[in-house]
C-alpha cells in the first residue's frame, strides 16, 4: 500500500537517492519494524552529507510482487 517511492529524498540534503545508489551507501545496520501483523526489516544507511537514512528492506529488493502468496 505505502510503498516507498523511488527515488528517495535525502531529508538533510535533498539528494534524491535511487535505489542502485541506496544499495551502494553505507550499511548502518537493520531494525525490525511491527506493523500490525507483518514485521519488516528497516535498512539504516547513510547519505552522502553523514545522514542516516531508513528504508524498509522490502523496497530495496528487485521490484518484486507484493502479494506472493502461496
Ligand atoms: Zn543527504
């Protein structure tokens, strides 16, 4: 539903950020996130300008379907 658009916005430095360029930086490390029944992983990375960027990990992956049901 509020899948993250592409490219994102550095909200320091306004560099939009896409997502081959978002794989690139630096990896901060991942937090789980609970939404409701479904628990994501969020990447943490950091632009360019030193700030730190969240991104949930499903939005970095190939552009999957988002419902894969079995
Ligand atoms: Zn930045």
């Amino acid at each position: 539903m509020a899948a993250p658009q592409w490219p994102k916005k550095c909200p320091n430095c306004n560099r939009p950020i896409r997502k081959q360029s978002w794989n690139k930086l630096d990896l901060k490390g991942t937090m789980p996130m609970t939404r409701g029944r479904d628990s994501e992983k969020i990447q943490l990375r950091n632009c360019s300008c030193g700030s730190t960027l969240a991104v949930p990990e499903s939005a970095t992956k190939k552009s999957d379907p988002p419902s894969s049901m079995k």
